[in-house]
C-alpha cells in the first residue's frame, strides 16, 4: 500500500469510526481515539504498517454501535460492517475481528467457528500485538494506563462471572506478553 492510499485510510478509518460511535456512544469513541493514538505513537516499530495499525485502532470498537450491533459480539458485528458496507481492505477487517484475542471471548459467547469461518487470524504477530497493546493500555476515557489496570478495570465493569469477565481473565496472560512484547519492541528501537 503506498504513503497516499495509506494515509487515505486513515482519514476514512476516522470518519467511520466518529460517525457510528461519537453520538450514540461518545465514551466508546473516546476510548476508540485514544487507542488510535497509541497506535501513532507506534510507527517507528511498525514502519509500512504504521497507517494500518492506526486505521484498526480506530475502528476496533466500531461494531458497539447499536445499529451495528446484530450479534451482540462487537468484533464480529465490527468486522461484518467494515467488510459489507464499506468493502474495506481484508487485513484491517481481520485485524478488528480477532483484535485483543476475541477468539476467546467468541469461544465463551460459542461463536469461535463462526469467527474463525469468516475472519481468520491475522497470521502478522507483530501487528496484531501492537493492537493489543493499544487497546489494552487504553482507558474507556482514552487514557494511558497499564494492562493490569486495563484488565481490572474491565473485571470490574462487567463482573467476574460475565462472560467479558470470564473471557478477560482467561486471555490476561496473552494480554500481558503481548503487550511485554510490544513494550520492548519500543524499548529496543532508536530514539
């Protein structure tokens, strides 16, 4: 993808994302703004995926918006709109399908063939850490925080014995060296 079509897909990522979740859910949009922030803040480890990561990040959310919302499981409903309506391109569709390890969390809600049918994994780790990272060290307001924090904080929003709450804490340890991955990735780079 070359530096002009790429950052067209940023800006359009950003449309997409604000018009469907701004209104009817604006802490979600916060939230979606400040991954996509983090997801900037990346591209010196990520180099030709820089835009692609940040177009993600935007977007991850996006299927919380409540005519979006046909499953009730957003990376589904998310990836579902992106590939339907807008035609968008098949690795951001499969990076917001599975984004932050939802093939667990399809597992508990019994949607993981389905999942796995229509968006398979994104076989690029290094892309797909860095979306973990991103939406996990990423408050609902949009904030820093740390992924134990983050984890925490879902636990708590959604209770242990939800099945969010039974997901997170299975996937916590893949959340954790995923982010540990990314972390020293940064650290490793150049300044």
């Amino acid at each position: 993808m070359d530096r002009i079509m790429s950052r067209a897909l940023v800006g359009w990522a950003r449309r997409v994302a604000e018009a469907e979740l701004s209104g009817p859910l604006p802490r979600r949009w916060a939230h979606s703004e400040g991954v996509a922030q983090r997801a900037a803040a990346l591209a010196r480890v990520l180099g030709d995926d820089a835009d692609l990561l940040v177009s993600a990040a935007v977007l991850h959310d996006v299927g919380y918006a409540p005519r979006l919302a046909a499953t009730g499981f957003h990376p589904l409903d998310g990836a579902r709109f992106l590939r339907d309506e807008h035609r968008a391109d098949e690795r951001l569709v499969r990076l917001v399908a599975n984004h932050s390890f939802a093939l667990l969390e399809a597992e508990e809600r019994a949607l993981v063939e389905v999942l796995e049918a229509e968006f398979p994994l994104l076989e690029e780790p290094r892309l797909v850490d860095a979306l973990v990272y991103c939406d996990m060290t990423t408050t609902p307001d949009g904030e820093r925080t740390t992924a134990e924090e983050r984890v925490a904080e879902i636990v708590g929003r959604y209770g242990a014995e939800s099945v969010v709450g039974r997901f997170i804490r299975r996937a916590s340890p893949e959340i954790f060296t995923a982010v540990e991955r990314v972390e020293a990735a940064l650290e490793a780079q150049p300044r």
